[in-house]
C-alpha cells in the first residue's frame, strides 16, 4: 500500500539526502545533458568569440616578416679528415651562431653601421609598446632564429632567421644589415684564427714529423745488428729453450750423484763390518746391496776371471763336486738380487720374498755343509771371487761413476752458463726493438694529438673552421599577422570554451529537477500525477480542470485511483496538502482533487487551514466569512462553517476572519475536535496548507492527520527545497503518501505531452465518449470554462 511505503520516515530522509548528494554528483558528470540544456548560452558565447576574433583581425595592426635562411658546415683540417672536407655540426655550433647572430654586438653594429637607429618605424613602435627599450633591444625581440628545415629537413643544420616589424621594406632593411654584420664578422675570425691555426698546424707536423722519421730510423739500423736467431715481436728465443733443457739435465746428474754416493756409503760401510767378521758364509747377503746394472757388470768381471783360472792345474784338482759348488753360488747371487728386487716392490712381507728367503736359506745350508768344497782358497785358489772381492769391485764401479757424473756436470754447467748468456742478450734486444717501436707509435699518436687539437681550438671552435652559405637572402617582408582564419578559430575556440565552462558553472550552481525521473528518484515517494497548465483562480469551481476531459483531469484520476483503496478501507480519510514554497500551485491541486474524488460518489469536505494567504473560497465560488478561524474562536459552531458548492458532494471550510496568530490556533485542541467531527461525517476531508518552507503551519497540523500529499512545481523548486520539506515534515511524525507533480513552465522532460496527452490526441476522446464525461455542477455551464482557461497565478 502507498502509505506502507514511507513506514520509516528518517531512514527515507537519510537516503534523500544521500541521493541527493550522488545525484549532484552525476550532474556534474553528465556533459550531454549539461549541453543540452546550456546549448544557447555555449552557442552564443561561441558566436561572440568569432566575433571578436574576427574584429580583431580586421582591424588590428598588420605585420610583416622578412627571412633569410643560412647553412652552415664544418670546415675540416685537411689532416686525416675525410675527402670533402666537411663534416657534421653539433648542436652546440649552432646555438654558438645563433647566439652570435642575436647578440647585442651584432645588432648594434648593424644598427649603427648603417644609420638604422632612428629609424622611423622603429622610433614609432618604440614610442607605442616600450618606450623603456632602445632600439637595440627591439631588434632582438623581434628576431627569431629557428634550427632545421621543413618536413624531411627538419635536422638540417641550417638557420631560418625571421624579423618582424609593420613596415615590410624597413624588415627587409634591419635583417639584411644584420645578416651583413654577421658575415663580416666571421670573415674576420676566419682570418686571423684559422690563418694562425693553419700556421701552428704546419710547425707541429714538420716537428713531429722529424721526430718520427728519427725514430723509425733508429729502429731500422737496431733490426740490422739482430741476432741471427730474431725474428721478430713473438719469436722463440732457442737460448732460453736450451738453457732449461741443460738445468733439467743436471737436476737428472744431482739426483743420481746423490744415489751413487749413497750406495757407495752403504757398500763401505758393509765392507767395514765384513772386515771386523771372520766368517765369509756369514756375508752372503751382503750382496743384496750390489744394484741390479753393477751386478750385470760384476758378472762380466767374475766370468773373465773364471776364464783365466780355467788351466790344465785347476782342471786336474778340481773335480766334478767343485763345478756344482760354483753353481751354487752363482744362483744365491741371483737369488740375493731377486730377493732385492721384489723387497723394492712389493715388500719384505710379501709371499714371493717370504719363498726367495726360505730358497737362500737352503742354499746356504748346502754350502755350509760342503765348506771345503766351496771353499774359495781349495777351489779357486787366491785369485777366486768372495762376496768382500764383489763388494769391492762394486766400490770401484760407483766411484768410477762418480768421477764420471762429476766430469759430465762440469761439461753441462760450462754449457747451461754460456745458453744463459746468449739468452739475455737476446732478451735484451727484444726489449730494445719493443721500446723503438713504441716510442714510434708515440711520435704517431702526439702528431695526431695535436693536430685534433687544433681542430678543436676553444677560441675558434664556435666561429671560425665552419662554411656557412646564404641559402635564403633578407627579402621584402610579407604579411604574417593578423591572418583572418587564425583569429577567427582563435576567437571561436575562446568563445566555445568559454561557453562550456560557464554552461558547467551554471548548470552545478542549478539546483532545480532535470526530469520527472530524477524528481521520483530524489524523493523516494509515489508519484500520483503529472499536471501541466491549469486554469485561473479567478474562474472559480468552473475553472477546476477535474470538470474538464483533459490529460490535467486524467493525472487527477490517476492520483484517486491510487489513493482510494485506502480511503474506502479507512486507513486514510484526512490528507493535508502542502508544497515547499509559495505559488507551487497546492490549492489548485487540493481543489481539483476534491472534484476528482466527488466524482465517484464520496462526500468530500475541503478545510482550508492556510490562514495566512487562503483561497478555497474563490475556487469553489463561495464567500470567506464564517470559516475556520471564527470556528476556533467560538463564534460560530463548525456546522454553520461548512459551505455547499456548486460541486456535487464537495463541501468547504473557508479560513474565516483573519489572525494574527494562526499556528496557535492551528496547534489548538479545539482544532483537533474539528478533524475528529469532520472525519465521523465526511468520507474524505482533504486540508489545505501553507508551504512547509515558508511557515511552520503544516509541520503542526500534518503530524494529527492520516497523510499529506507533496506539490512540487519542478520549474521552480530546488532539490535542497524539497529534501529540506521532507525533512521537516517526517521530523514532525508525519509522513507523506504521495507527490503530485506540477510541470507547468518546465523543460521538455516534465512535458505532459509525453504522458497522458498522447492518449488524449487520440481516438480516445472522440465521440459519445466526450459527452459522457461532462461532470455534475450545481449551477453554471462547466463548458465556458475551457474558453476562459488562461495562465494565472496559483494558489
């Protein structure tokens, strides 16, 4: 139901004003629709901006440019540069020129070379704009220089130099005595600069020439007196190759000196023990100290002495066992070398040792017990060979090797000192030929130093060494300003900005509605009806729109189809009608409402409570006198207040004698007894208010009502008006059933056209149905009322 809606009055307020605040928000945003509705102001301002800009262009000063246009190259040295002679300029050379070229000694010279000071054109735009200038002063102002070309030139290093000025052949004039100036100036530099230049070049590369001819015939007569085996930077020195491979070998000759010498200071020393022993058999293993080389040349030795005991004497006192001692012996030698052999390799522990032991021990038995067979003085006589004769002879053996190592070390020392010597004498010149060449590779390097020095000179780097070349000559100036299409575009896009910030500022500044839509949205309440013009006042009951068919009567019955199931059921039976400020039209909409609802047949009763400015009485056509306030005074009784009109079932309470204080009366007890009677004897009572804005009236009688109905005139109430309204209201207790909408004098989107007046264009309203909707008077023919519908003023 309608009233169930609006059940939490300060909740719906909160999210009013919340809405209202996001609202403001998506207006700001909005720029279709902001310029929609600023269209004209943002056209006009636009308008008066081409305009002006247009104005400006007829009629302000003229001026005209002159330009000339320079290149400039490097000029190169002519020392390892490349073959044109040219090369590219940096940045910083020409800002140098156009530094130059804009500077005060420049201009001034040109100026006053050729008697340009007081000029007549200059003096007068001296006197206009800045009298504080000199004439100086103006030039440069006036004097743009731009680097590069158009489109693919842009980088070109050339410069486009313009100048200003009203009159064209005084443009031409000034550029041309300037650029004069400039040229001579660098034709002053380039003489005494890069003549000097040129001069120090020449002395350097005669001097550094000299030096490196010096030096490269220094190194030429070094690589004459070279050694046979130089061959040059990188190659191997032989010297040194065999220099290391004679220390290697007398490393090998100290090592086997030194092995040599122990043996042969083990071998004495078991000689020595042999010595203080007796006992021959007991010496056998002596010979493991014998190596194996010594023993393969003590066995040459034993046999060439076995050779020469081999006689007829021997033969005779040896016999057949004698042959087997030797044998004997022979193999426990080998079996002492074997012995020694596999102890060096695998160990004293080892098996094979452990077996070659336990055979020399048999041997040495059986020799043992054939004493006198093997017996050297009975079988070999005194010259037979004993382990001491073998150690002996291996004494010999290693002292012969050292006098041979001592003789092959002195030999290889001689040698290794000599391959020393010629070493480092090769060295040396190595390190003398790499000194040469660097010291020509310096003289190379300090030639081209100081020739890329030269170039680079600080004192003519910016001005001189450079060829510059006058593309572009001053010619007679041709008209740069004002030019029509510029201004007008510039004054057409002033305007149009313009227009757009100030169609923003006044639409935010703009508080009212946009759209019927927005209006429902903001107030959160049912809409129960959209009217557009309504009739005068002063036509009284049969000026009322509800007796008419018209889209206005439609929205009224729309608004009684809304609200009457809950006055049949009783849940609303006194409804107060307000607005937020005054002329909203709430007096109209009560009286029409009325109409409305005595049309199906309810008994209406219409009180007007707006004692300050009230105006039930010319609606309904009936007199002021005996109304509310003579009825809250207790002059009358609220019978003799209640007025027929020419309305069927619609019955008036005019307000009645004036009062000065009608919110007491209003707040009254006896006010209450009126609503209570009313009530009991009406099926609808329906209260006119004052606006909620204006007075505080309605925030007093609506709290002791079933209801009240806002009237929003939305062409000129603001959205702060109506939250304001609704605020005040349901802070009071009361609550709202519904908003009836008045969208006379506002935009296209409150037209009524869009709503209930399309139907009514239609076949709806033709024929019998026309007739049949006449309403009901009393008195006086309803149908005048429509030719004397005019826009008024409303209640």
């Amino acid at each position: 139901m309608i009233m169930a809606e609006s059940s939490d009055p300060k909740n719906r307020v909160r999210s009013l004003k919340r809405r209202s605040e996001m609202d403001d928000q998506g207006d700001t945003l909005d720029v279709l629709e902001i310029l929609s509705r600023q269209r004209w102001l943002i056209m006009f301002l636009t308008v008066c901006g081409l305009t002006v800009g247009v104005a400006y262009a007829l009629n302000a000063q003229v001026w005209y440019e002159s330009s000339a246009t320079v290149l400039i190259n490097q000029k190169s040295a002519g020392l390892g540069g490349d073959s044109t002679g040219q090369a590219i300029v940096d940045e910083d050379i020409l800002a140098n020129h156009i530094q130059l070229i804009q500077s005060r000694m420049i201009i001034g010279e040109a100026l006053e070379q050729n008697e340009l000071a007081e000029l007549p054109s200059i003096v007068e735009q001296l006197n206009e704009t800045k009298p504080e200038f000199d004439a100086v002063d103006y030039v440069i102002q006036q004097l743009s220089i731009v680097k590069g070309g158009n489109g693919s030139a842009k980088t070109a290093r050339s410069l486009n130099v313009t100048f200003s000025h009203p009159n064209p052949d005084d443009a031409q004039t000034i550029l041309t005595a300037v650029m004069k100036r400039y040229e001579q100036f660098i034709i002053a530099q380039v003489e005494q600069l890069m003549g000097r230049a040129n001069q120090m070049v020449n002395e350097a590369k005669q001097e550094v020439e000299t030096d490196l001819l010096a030096a490269e015939q220094e190194h030429l007569q070094s690589r004459q007196k070279a050694p046979l085996f130089f061959q040059g930077e990188g190659s191997s020195n032989v010297y040194q190759d065999r220099y290391r491979r004679l220390q290697e070998e007398l490393l090998d000759i100290d090592i086997q000196e030194s092995t040599v010498r122990t043996r042969l200071q083990r071998v004495e020393a078991t000689l020595q023990e042999m010595d203080d022993s007796g006992n021959a058999f007991d010496h056998l293993d002596k010979l493991a100290l014998i190596d194996s080389e010594s023993l393969e040349r003590l066995g040459v030795f034993a046999g060439l002495q076995m050779s020469a005991a081999d006689s007829a004497e021997f033969k005779a006192a040896m016999p057949a066992k004698m042959e087997e001692a030797r044998t004997q012996i022979t193999h426990l030698l080998k079996l002492n070398s074997e012995k020694q052999r596999l102890t060096s390799v695998f160990g004293a522990a080892h098996p094979k040792v452990q077996e070659i032991e336990s055979e020399i021990t048999l041997v040495k038995q059986f020799l043992q017990d054939k004493q006198d067979i093997t017996s050297p003085t009975s079988a070999f006589g005194d010259s037979s060979l004993s382990p001491e004769g073998l150690l002996k002879a291996y004494v010999g053996f290693l002292q012969h090797d050292l006098a041979a190592l001592s003789e092959r070390r002195k030999e290889l020392t001689f040698l290794a000192s000599d391959a020393e010597t010629k070493a480092k004498e090769l060295i040396e010149f190595e390190l003398t030929d790499m000194i040469l060449q660097k010291k020509i590779i310096r003289q190379e390097a300090l030639f081209d130093g100081i020739v890329q020095q030269l170039r680079e000179l600080d004192t003519a780097s910016g001005l001189s060494g450079y060829l510059y070349e006058f593309l572009e000559v001053p010619r007679r100036g041709v008209k740069s300003w004002p030019k029509l299409p510029l201004c007008g575009l510039g004054g057409l896009m002033l305007g149009l900005f313009s227009g757009l910030f100030l169609a923003v500022a006044n639409d935010v500044r703009d508080g009212r509605f946009r759209s019927a839509a927005e209006l429902d949205e903001a107030i959160a309440l049912p809409s129960l009806g959209r009217v557009g013009k309504l009739n005068s006042i002063k036509q009284g009951v049969t000026g009322l729109i509800a007796t008419e068919l018209s889209p206005d009567a439609e929205a009224f019955r729309l608004g009684r189809t809304m609200l009457l199931p809950d006055i049949r059921s009783g849940k609303l039976r006194t409804i107060g009608f307000t607005s937020p400020m005054q002329g909203d039209g709430k007096s109209t909409v009560t009286s029409n409402f009325a109409v409305s609802f005595s049309q199906v047949a309810l008994k209406i009763l219409v009180i007007d409570a707006d004692l300050r400015r009230p105006s039930m009485h010319r609606f309904f056509s009936v007199g002021k006198e005996d109304g509310l306030c003579d009825v809250l005074e207790g002059r009358i009784e609220f019978a003799d207040a209640v007025k027929e009109t020419q309305a069927d079932n619609v019955f008036v309470v005019t307000a009645g004698a004036s009062t000065s204080t009608p919110a007491e009366f209003l707040q009254s007890d006896e006010f209450d007894e009126i609503i209570s009677t009313a009530r009991e004897q009406y099926d609808l009572v329906l209260v006119d208010l004052p606006p909620v804005l204006a007075v505080s009236d309605p925030v007093v009688v609506l709290p002791r009502l079933d209801g009240g109905i806002l009237v929003v005139k939305v062409g000129s109430v603001r959205r702060d008006e109506v939250v304001n309204t609704l605020r005040r209201v349901e802070n009071a207790g009361a609550q709202f059933v519904g908003c009836m909408l008045n969208a006379f004098g506002a935009g296209k989107k409150f037209d009524a056209d869009g709503g209930y007046y399309g139907y009514y264009k239609s076949d709806y309203t033709s024929g019998p149905a026309k007739a049949a909707s006449t309403p009901r008077l009393r008195s006086a023919n309803v149908s005048q009322a429509r030719a004397g519908s005019v826009n008024g003023k409303q209640g």
